[in-house]
C-alpha cells in the first residue's frame, strides 16, 4: 500500500510524472530503471514539450519506483487519480460515468486506460478530477466501482 494511501477514505491510485529531457531513448531509460526494480507499468502517458517531456505513470509499486526514480535523478511529482472499473465494453458505459462527474459539477482534468493484473481483465479508467472524494462519492453512488492501489499489484 502506498505510503499515504492508510489516512485517506477514498480508494485512489497513485501517479508519477516525470521530467524527461526530450532526446532519444529518454523513455527507455526511465522503463529500464523501473524493470530492474520488477515495477509493472499499469499506465502511460507522454505529453511532449520543445525541449522536454512530461512522462505520466501508474505503477504497481509506486513507492519503490519514486525512490528509485529520485535517487536516479530524475525530478518528479506525485498525484492521487481515480481508478474507476468499467462494468462492461457497452455502448454508453463511459458516457454515464462522465455524465455522473457533470452532474456533480466536477471538472475532469484527463482520462487514460489502466492495464489491469493479469489476474482480472475488466478494464479499468485513471481519472484525474479536480474533487477526489467528491467524484468518488458520485461514482459509487451510480454503481461503479473504485480501485485502490492495492488492486494493481
């Protein structure tokens, strides 16, 4: 379990952002870092920049991958997201999940697909919102599922 994750109510996950210099094989190296440690990468996401990289991720250790990553040197910081299980791949399913956010006047920063342990392959959501135990609230209150850290490993 993640550090913080015990004095929280609300199940959330944890999200790094990485600096990256925007060169050559900057992804890899920080991939590299993560295998030698045996950290699974649950998400991805790369915003690119001029002159460097905002690498996103979701991890299944990510207490072990910060401190690796910090005494690596790289800078980062760290988020608390949502995990949402989607209950099925029907038309409409990710409609009614925002729809419940906007109801609850709630702002959704960005969104990205979470692999989920290879013990259970119902797809999972990353949110990031503005009101994390507002959101989680409304969420449950339509049925929906939250995932905590825990559930990735």
């Amino acid at each position: 379990m993640y550090d913080t994750a015990e004095t929280q109510d609300t199940p959330c996950i944890k999200q790094l952002s990485v600096f990256l210099p925007n060169r050559l094989g900057a992804l890899m190296l920080v991939t590299r870092v993560l295998e030698e440690q045996d950290v699974r990468v649950c998400a991805m996401s790369v915003m690119d920049a001029a002159d460097h990289a905002v690498l996103r991720l979701v991890l299944d250790k990510p207490t072990l991958a910060s401190a690796t990553l910090l005494a690596e040197g790289y800078h980062l910081f760290e988020a608390d997201l949502l995990a949402v299980r989607v209950p099925d791949t029907k038309v409409g399913r990710l409609r009614r999940l925002l729809s419940a956010l906007l109801l609850a006047e709630l702002n959704v920063n960005y969104v990205y697909p979470v692999v989920p342990p290879s013990h259970d392959s119902r797809p999972l959501l990353a949110l990031h919102v503005e009101d994390l135990d507002t959101a989680a609230r409304t969420l449950v209150e339509q049925g929906l599922e939250l995932v905590g850290q825990d559930d990735l490993t």
